[in-house]
C-alpha cells in the first residue's frame, strides 16, 4: 500500500511539472534554470545521505544511480543556462 501512495505521488508530481514547466514563457527560463540547479544541487546531497543511511546492496546501487542522475543533471542545467545567458551577451564587433 506505501509503495502505491509513492508511486502515485511521482506520477502526480511529474504530470504536474510537465504542465508547469510547458507553460512558463521563454523569457523566465533562464531563472528557472537556477533555482532548478539549486534543487539538484540539494537532491545530491540527499543521494549521499541515502547512500551511507543503509548498507544493502540495493540501497547502494540506488543511491549511487541517484548520485549520477543528479550530477548529470546539476551539470547540463548549469550547461544549458550558461548557453542561453550567453545569448544576452552583446556580440564583439
């Protein structure tokens, strides 16, 4: 039953940041991009904590893919907010 409320709470959680983030204009998505790298960079730290909270195999495994997850995550989005900060920038002539 525990497993049915979690699994109904990501899917919830992942429906409604799909519509969130479908609608937010252009122009507010290099902030987003921030706070969003700043989430990530927490969830890592999570990840750490989850990885020495318990020591079977599964847990290792999973807070170890939750550590990679998250880095490729905290990386392409600081990655993708440099690309677009960079469109701002006047160009040299």
């Amino acid at each position: 039953m525990e497993l049915i409320l979690l699994l109904f709470i990501f899917v919830l959680a992942a429906f409604l940041g799909f519509e969130l983030i479908a609608k937010v204009p252009s122009q507010l998505h290099t902030p987003l991009m921030s706070g969003s790298n700043a989430i990530s960079g927490i969830t890592v730290v999570g990840a750490i904590l989850a990885l020495h909270s318990d020591s079977s195999g599964f847990s290792i495994w999973l807070g170890f893919a939750a550590i990679i997850l998250a880095t490729i995550n905290v990386v392409g989005g600081y990655l993708v907010t440099d690309r677009m900060l960079s469109m701002f920038k006047k160009k040299a002539k």
